[in-house]
C-alpha cells in the first residue's frame, strides 16, 4: 500500500482496508469497529469498504481469518524452533497464549461465532482451522508414545490440552492471570 499525505494511492484497497481494521483492532473490540473509521484510517472514501466488503459483518469475517493465520503461523514457527516432543507441545500451547495475550481482540474474533462459525467455516477458515488441528494432533500423537504419556486417547488428550490452553489464554486476556504463569503451567500441564 502506498499512502501520501492525500491519502491511499494504488495498490491493493482491499489489503489496505483489512490493515486498518487490524490497526483498529489492536486497541478497539470488534463490536466497535466500523467501516467508516476503517476507511477514515486507510485513507480512502467512505463508501470504498463497500466495493470489497458488503457489509462489516464481511470485513470482521476477513479479520477472523487474519487472525487464526496469524495465530496458526505464530504456533508453527514456535513448534518449528525446538526438540523434542514434550518441549514442542509447551511451545505450542506457550505460543498460543502469546498470540491471545499480544492480540487479545483478533484472538476472540477467531473464536466469535457471530464472525467465525465453528459449525461451518468460511472457505479461506476451514483449511486454517484443519492445519491448527492437525497441528496438535500430530504433536499429541507423537506425545502419546512418549514415556508417561503412552496409552492415552489422542482425542481425549487433545481436546483437554486445547481447552486447558485455550481458558489460560482467557484468564490472561482479562487479566486474572499473569502472562508470566503461562510457561510453568503448561510445564506442569505436560511433563
């Protein structure tokens, strides 16, 4: 994107208008997010989010997928940096609270029903949501032939690692837990 003083010149508006949104994002809930000021900060008339957004529900929809990219990129890249099983299933779960604690409203919009159905996936959610599972679930899998840990249901086992993670990085997102408690906890959680 190129802005001048005059505003948004050439390039992709759509990408533009998500970045905005994203920027408003960072201190502001998507309930207040609207493509009036998301245009106002690309730089571009009011009506331009309509050409690419048919209405905000559309626009937040897009954010939700930046978001579970962002979040899904954030834990591979944590995963992709360490040995070991055990350790790689920490930096997994650390990553994700990082992610929710860093990016706390594009992190409830991955999860809002209202943008991000969970029952029915967008086309451009859906495969993002199945690398995420398959993810964990690879790790778990590795997990469950590892020493003390052999013998579990791998389902079982995911779904309790997913929901433990997922409500530590609730508790830290509304502050009734310190970021800092993340890393001896999923320690304890996995060891």
């Amino acid at each position: 994107m190129s802005r001048s003083a005059g505003g948004y010149h050439h390039g992709n508006l759509q990408a533009a208008l998500e970045d905005a949104a994203l920027d408003l994002l960072e201190t502001t809930s998507a309930a207040k997010i609207s493509l009036r000021e998301v245009a106002r900060r690309a730089g571009v008339s009011h009506n331009a989010p309509y050409h690419h957004f048919g209405d905000r529900a559309a626009l937040l929809g897009a954010l939700g997928v930046r978001g579970m990219a962002a979040l899904l990129a954030a834990q591979e890249e944590a995963v992709a940096g360490v040995d070991g099983t055990v350790a790689r299933v920490r930096a997994l779960g650390l990553a994700y609270v990082r992610y929710a604690a860093s990016h706390p409203q594009a992190f409830s919009l991955v999860f809002d029903p209202d943008y991000c159905a969970a029952d029915e996936p967008s086309a451009e959610m859906a495969p993002l949501i199945r690398r995420n599972e398959e993810l964990l679930g690879g790790l778990v899998g590795e997990l469950v032939r590892e020493p003390g840990h052999e013998g579990r249901d791998p389902v079982a086992l995911s779904a309790a690692l997913w929901s433990t993670v997922h409500g530590m990085a609730q508790l830290i997102m509304l502050g009734h837990l310190p970021l800092e408690a993340a890393e001896p906890a999923l320690q304890a959680l996995v060891q």
